[in-house]
C-alpha cells in the first residue's frame, strides 16, 4: 500500500473487491476455467456489485471509476478467477469506448445491458492476414444508402463466441490502396455474420473466435467516431489496456505464489519443511520481486494516463514484461509443488495456460519492443522507415 497513489477511497474499494472475490469467485475459478460455456450468472453478479460498469460515467448509469481503481478491480479479481477478471477488463473498455463514441440512441441501447450484465460485447481488429501489422486488414466497409455493407474476416477475437455486438474496424475507402480505417459497432444477430470459436488450451470460457461478414449491412449510426479514425481510436485504447492486462496476469501471478508459499510451509522433505530450503524461498523471492515491479509500473501507467501525461512507452513495457513475468512465476510454483502440479487437481496449470495466452493477444513482446524501441531511439530506428 502506498500514499503517495493510493487514497483510502482506493484502500476502501480494494477491501470490498477483495472480499467478493474471494468469497464469491476464487471456488468455482477451475469449474468456470474448464468450461466453453460464458458464466453469465457470475458476469451479472459482478454487474449488480457495480463491477461492469467501472468505464462508464454516472451520467450514463456506470461508476465513472478512475483508472486507477479499474487498475485495482483488475488486479483483485484477477487473483480470484482470471477469466472473469477480463471479461470485467473487457467490460471497463468496451463500456468506456461505446459510451464516447456511439451516438445517444445507440448509447441508451446498449450501455444499459453491458453494465448489468445482461450484454456483452468485444472488439476484432485482428484477420487471418494481419495480426501485428493491423493496417493490412482487408475487411472493407462499403458506403450504400443509410449505411455501410461490411465485408471480410476478422479472427482472434475474445468473446465473439458470446457477444452480442462487435467492435469492428475496416478499411472505408473506396481506394484499394488507401490506408484509412474506420471503426463500426456491429451487432451480432446482423445478417451475413458467421462466428467460428477456436478450441483454446487457456481463456476456455472467453470465446476467442473468427468473425465473417458477407454483405453484413450496419446503419450510419453504427459508425463510432469518425470516418478514417478507427486507427488512433484503438491504439489509443491499447496505451489504457495494456496496464490493466498486466495487472490481471499478475494478480493471477500473486496467487500461484501465495498457494506456493503455503505448500512449501506444509510440504517435507529431508525431515524439514521444504520452505527451509533456500532453494525454493529464493525463487519465489526473484519472483515476487519481479511481481511488484510490473505492478507499480502498470499503476504508474494508469497514473499517468489519468493525468493526461504521456504513456504508450510504459504500457509497451508492462505488455511484454507483465505476462512474461507472470508466466515465469507461474512456472517455478509448479516446479516447486513437485508431482502434484503435473495433475489438473491443482489450478496451477490452468493458470499457466489462461495468463500465457495474454503473451500474444493486445500485442506479442516483439511488438511491444519495437514500441519502446521507437520511444527511446525515435521514429526514424524502425525497420520500416526510410532514411
Ligand atoms: C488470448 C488472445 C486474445 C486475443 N484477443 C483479441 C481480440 O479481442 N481482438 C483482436 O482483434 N485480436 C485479438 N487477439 C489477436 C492478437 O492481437 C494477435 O494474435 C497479435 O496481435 C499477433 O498477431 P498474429 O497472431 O497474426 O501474429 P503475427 O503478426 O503473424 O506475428 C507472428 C510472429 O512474428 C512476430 N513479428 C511480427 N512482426 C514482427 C516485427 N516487425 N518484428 C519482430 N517480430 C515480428 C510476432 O511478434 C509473432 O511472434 C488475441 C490473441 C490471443 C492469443
């Protein structure tokens, strides 16, 4: 805990997360992890707690929380149940997003559901052809009469098996070659929309899918933003969720470890808890260590985004250290429970395969790298640019 960042309304607020979720999520995390099917009783239980409405503001029915108490929803309920942790992240962002960028009429359709739970939505940037570089999507967003025809394939996207609206970005202009990409809210019951989910080791009730649409009409007032600013719109939310993401894989993180530390207390060996041995305090030690470092990088970076200073150096930071980390810790706390681990009894493993798919999605560390690269040599250093 620290003053400096922390108020006691912060304090108050990690306190009552806290006790939800332990009491409310952290049995059922293996159950829900195992399963395909979305726990829409928890997500609506979260939603009469005030949890899905954090990216909202009052005026709009949500909390209107600060970043930094998103931040702190993250982190508490991401060492309870991972998976519900993002689908809440989730709500955060597409809350906040739908409510600055859709118009008034569609705002009051949607906003409403998505903050008790009842809706949910998420966003496809990614397509078979284009992950990292995103600008070669293919997806195009024809202009006819009272609206747009939405055409191609996008993949990848989290709960698109669940939604009922997407997020969708598509090129918008009527030039082959032009570069301009637009942002769409599609709801999910629109014609020509086929969904396909994958079969995922991790993030199992997330519903990461492939989304098609063949002549898939959506009307003006779908349109979010304004025509040709879809790209900044998303890489300016990925600066917000980048930090929240590390604090989900560390929370989740903090766990194994809490769950490691009690067993080596417990466990024997050579007539002697096993916590005796440096040989297993020292790697919890680092690992901790390393935990708390992405942790304040991740609330500095929320800080900062709340103050309006610059951040997308950090939130490139935390998007390959956060997961990395988390991954590593979650790794040796296997190792340290011996055989045990290797068994689905335990919900080691299942933390290693939900946290480690965040090692990809929002951005691989090799992207994120390039990021902070740009930020500390310049522009002109990326592969891509001409001298
Ligand atoms: C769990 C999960 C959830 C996801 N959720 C969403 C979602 O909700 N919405 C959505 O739109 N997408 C989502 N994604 C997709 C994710 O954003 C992409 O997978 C990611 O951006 C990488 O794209 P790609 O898989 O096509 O890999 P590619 O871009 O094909 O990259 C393949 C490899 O090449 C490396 N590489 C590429 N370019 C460079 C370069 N210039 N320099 C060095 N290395 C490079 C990459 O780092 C990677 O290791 C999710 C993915 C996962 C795993």
């Amino acid at each position: 805990m620290s003053a400096f960042l922390f108020d006691e309304h912060h304090a108050a607020f990690r306190q009552s997360v806290h006790r939800f979720s332990q009491d409310k999520l952290a049995a059922g995390y293996l159950e829900r992890a195992r399963s395909t099917a979305f726990f829409w009783d928890v997500y609506r239980l979260l939603g009469e707690h005030g949890l899905l409405g954090l990216g909202v503001s009052e005026a709009n029915g949500g909390q209107g929380a600060d970043l930094i108490a998103v931040g702190i929803a993250c982190e508490e309920v991401a060492r309870a149940d991972f998976n519900v942790a993002f689908a809440m992240f989730n709500s955060a962002i597409a809350g906040g997003m739908l409510e600055r960028n859709l118009q008034p009429a569609l705002r009051a359709e949607w906003l409403p559901g998505l903050i008790s739970g009842e809706l949910l939505t998420g966003l496809a940037l990614t397509e078979p052809d284009s992950g990292s570089d995103a600008q070669a999507m293919r997806t195009r967003a024809t202009k006819v009469d009272g609206g747009w025809l939405l055409n191609g394939e996008k993949t990848s996207a989290s709960l698109a098996a669940h939604a009922h609206g997407l997020i969708v970005f598509a090129k918008s202009s009527p030039e082959r070659t032009s570069r301009e990409v637009t942002a769409f809210f599609v709801p999910l019951d629109a014609p020509g929309v086929t969904r396909r989910p994958f079969d995922d080791t991790g993030f199992r009730p997330i519903g990461r899918a492939a989304v098609s649409f063949e002549d898939t009409f959506v009307s003006d007032k779908h349109l979010m933003g304004e025509i040709g600013r879809g790209f900044p719109m998303v890489l300016g939310e990925f600066d917000y969720t980048r930090a929240l993401l590390g604090l989900l894989t560390i929370g989740t993180a903090m766990t194994a470890i809490d769950l490691t530390v009690e067993y080596a207390k417990k466990r024997e060996a050579f007539g002697q808890p096993i916590a005796k041995f440096e040989g297993v305090t020292f790697p919890l030690a680092e690992h901790a260590t390393y935990i708390e470092g992405v942790r304040w990088l991740c609330h500095h970076t929320l800080a900062l985004r709340q103050a309006g200073l610059p951040h997308t150096k950090e939130a490139a930071m935390i998007k390959w250290w956060g997961p990395r980390t988390a991954v590593q810790a979650i790794h040796d706390c296997i190792v340290l429970h011996g055989h045990v681990a290797y068994s689905e009894d335990l919900p080691l493993q299942q933390m290693l395969r939900d946290v480690s798919g965040l090692e990809i999605g929002d951005g691989t560390p090799q992207i994120q790298k390039l990021i902070v690269a740009r930020e500390i040599f310049g522009r002109e250093y990326l592969p891509y640019s001409r001298a």
